[in-house]
C-alpha cells in the first residue's frame, strides 16, 4: 500500500513540474524595437548553432533558443509545444506587447525572422505559429523552404549556414 502511494505521489509530482516548465512565462526586457535577426558577425551565430535544439518536447531549450533570438523583444509571451504527433509545432502566444506602435506592426508583419532560425535550429519543428490577440503569424517548413529556395533545416547544420539564412532574410540592397 505504502509503494502505491509513494508511486502515485510521483507521478503526481512529476506532472506539476511538467505543466509548470510549460507554462513558463518569459518577463525580460530587452531594449529593440523590430522582430528580425540582428547580426553581430560570427559570435552570434557561434550562439546560435550552440543553443541548437534536437527535441520540440524540450522547453527549456526552446525557451533558451528563443530568448537568444530575440522572441521577447515584442514583449511578453508564453510557449505552447505540439509533441503529440507530426507536424510537430510550436505556438509563441504574446501578452503583452512592449511599445506603444508594436501591434500595428504585428498587423503588417510578413516575416518573423525568429520563426525561421527556430525550424532551422529545432531538428523535428515543422511549424511555428506566433500569436498576439485576435493576430496570428504562422510559418510552415514548406513556406520557409520557398523562401530560402531550398530545406531551411540545412542552415540550422553550422554558424556559416545561419549567416547565410540572415543574409538570405536581411538582402544588401
């Protein structure tokens, strides 16, 4: 009876902190005003090659991989992770927003830069969907794979490539 107990206190337990890792909330400021990539040259695409993620289902990581790629820098969020079965996805639900002009420019985004960097950098994402109230961003791999004419999973293999995938976004006019 005593194991029973034991057993059921548990899984009970290891539930909480599983529900709790995944309604993290991210309350960092960060004082930038646009929803690109900003390149500082090859250390941060080291960083960002570095924080590669295998697993959707690791939200520590993701978190990790998104702050690093400036997902709080429109504000306040949570994650939402799609494990169950394919198309493995993953929704960035915002809160609040951190200026005044960042849900107009919500309403007229055509890219999200960070979207593409985490299919890139997540090995099994398939989708991601970025949400700010009633606004829905969603990026698809077919839809970033057109974009960069080719799998956008081989610029998640080295720090040149994810050069590359910036450059490719962020063209020298």
């Amino acid at each position: 009876m005593k194991n029973k107990i034991y057993i059921l206190l548990s899984v009970i337990l290891i539930s909480a902190f599983a529900i709790t890792g995944c309604a993290y909330t991210q309350k960092e400021t960060v004082n930038q005003n646009n929803n690109t990539i900003e390149s500082n040259e090859s250390k941060t695409f080291d960083e960002y090659y570095s924080a590669r993620v295998q697993y959707v289902g690791n939200n520590s990581e993701v978190i990790n991989l998104l702050n690093l790629l400036g997902a709080n820098d429109l504000g306040e969020y949570t994650i939402a992770l799609k494990t169950d079965k394919e198309p493995y996805g993953l929704t960035v639900q915002y809160s609040n927003l951190k200026n005044d002009g960042d849900e107009e420019k919500f309403k007229t985004l055509d890219r999200i830069d960070y979207a593409y960097f985490a299919l890139a950098l997540i090995d099994n994402l398939n989708t991601v969907d970025v949400n700010y109230q009633t606004l829905n961003y969603q990026l698809t791999m077919d839809d970033a794979n057109k974009m960069v004419g080719g799998n956008i999973k081989d610029y998640g293999s080295s720090s040149e490539k994810l050069k590359e995938l910036y450059d490719i976004l962020n063209p020298k006019d």
